[in-house]
C-alpha cells in the first residue's frame, strides 16, 4: 500500500506544486529546477491526497482518510528508526 500512495504522491507532484501530507508536512516542487523540497511547517490536512487515495483505490472518504493516518504513521516510524523516508 505504501507503494501505491507514494506512486499516487509523484504522479500528483509532476502535474501540481504542492502536497500535505497530514501529520508529516508539505512536499513542494520549485518552479524553476523542479526540484521537490519538504517542510515540515505546514501538516494539516486539507484533504487533497485523501481524495487522490479515494479516486484511486476507490474506496469512500473515511476508508482514504484512515489509509493516509497509516501512510503517515508509517513515515513516522521510518524516520525515528532510519531518520529518512523516501518517497
């Protein structure tokens, strides 16, 4: 599952420039070189990659939502255990 949010999350990236994802931060793309960056700031859900992993997997809003609550967690735990997650 992990794969298939990640894949949704570069698809979404290569068309847009910025993506929450709830609890984590923010992925933007740099006009200019392309470039994904994270920041860490901006965290609160606004229900974008809910509605991509609801499009998606074709499952109903509060099926998505719990699915990004695991994605989420899961870079949690990567990250406290390797300090990275790549996505």
């Amino acid at each position: 599952m992990i794969v298939k949010i990640s894949a949704i999350i570069e698809a979404y990236l290569q068309r847009e420039n910025r993506l929450i994802i709830p609890s984590v931060g923010t992925l933007l793309k740099r006009k200019e070189s392309g470039e994904i960056v994270f920041v860490e700031m901006l965290k609160k859900n606004d229900g974008k990659l809910v509605g991509l992993v609801a499009e998606q997997f074709g499952v109903a809003a509060d099926e998505a939502e719990a699915i990004v609550e695991g994605y989420s967690e899961e870079i949690g735990r990567q990250i406290a255990t390797s300090r990275k997650f790549i996505i």
